[in-house]
C-alpha cells in the first residue's frame, strides 16, 4: 500500500514538473515572439501595395463594365520613394517607371470598356515585365489582376 501511495506522488510531482515547464516554454515563446520586429515596409513598397490596390479596384469595375478614372501622375512617385533594395534604381528602373506611366496614361484614356479593358491588361503587363527584372515574388500576384477579354468577331 506504502509503495502504491509513494508511486501516485512521484507521478503526481512529475505531472506538475512537466506542466510547470510546458507553462514556462510558452511565456518564454510568447516573449520572444512580443521581441519580433516587423521590418519597415519601404517607401516603394508602400507604392506598389498601392498600386496593387488600385489595379484590383479597377479590374472589378471592369468587370462591372464600368470605366475608371483616377490620378495619372505616378511615374514620378515611382522613381522617387526609397526601394527596399539600391538595385532597384537607375535607368533600366526609370525606363521600366516611363513604360508604366505610359500604359497608365492609355488605359485612364480609353474611350470604351473594350478599349479599357486591353488597356488594363497592358497595364498589368507592364507591372508584370518590371518584376521579371527587379523582384519576382509578386508576380503571380499581378498575374491573377489580367482581366478575360473575349475574342473578337474580325479574327480569321
């Protein structure tokens, strides 16, 4: 009987050891975790989140078959916030900046919704050639604003 009591608190002090140390983990990882910082989103980055909002809101009322307006001057804003990474300025970046303002300036242009339409899909292609040269990441992401356009009747 002695030795059934003395195995019941051996156990009893073992459980209570583990669940201290469990206890003790957690609030060690969920004060390691409090110590995380966040690394500052760049300027540009900044921008093209941006931007990316905007191709998003536009792809929808595409759809909707409405046209957009909004502020055409970015091409400057894009060639003057801070990159996360120096690579990305010089001429091939301004160059690439120019290309986009340019698509940017035609579709806001385009008098109908077929024409807008073929527009923003440049648009977004512009996006998609500047990413093949800078950062990869996001280019699955832009991939997916491409809008459907139907063929047309005067193909052959």
């Amino acid at each position: 009987m002695k030795t059934r009591i003395t195995l019941c608190l051996i156990a009893a002090v073992a459980a209570a050891c583990a669940l201290q140390s469990e206890n003790g983990e957690e609030a060690a990882a969920e004060e390691q975790q409090s110590e995380m910082v966040m690394a500052e989103v760049s300027e540009l980055a900044a921008l093209m989140k941006e931007i990316h909002a905007d191709a998003k809101n536009w792809r929808t009322a595409l759809l909707e078959g409405e046209t957009v307006s909004a502020d055409p001057e970015i091409y400057s804003r894009l060639t003057e916030s801070e990159p996360t990474n120096k690579n990305v300025e010089g001429p091939v970046f301004e160059g690439l900046s120019q290309h986009y303002q340019s698509k940017l300036s035609a579709f806001l242009a385009a008098s109908d919704i077929d024409l807008a339409k073929k527009e923003y899909n440049n648009l977004v292609t512009a996006c998609v050639q500047c990413h093949q040269n800078y950062c990869h990441g996001p280019i699955p992401t832009i991939e997916k604003l491409y809008l459907p356009i139907a063929e047309t009747r005067d193909r052959k």
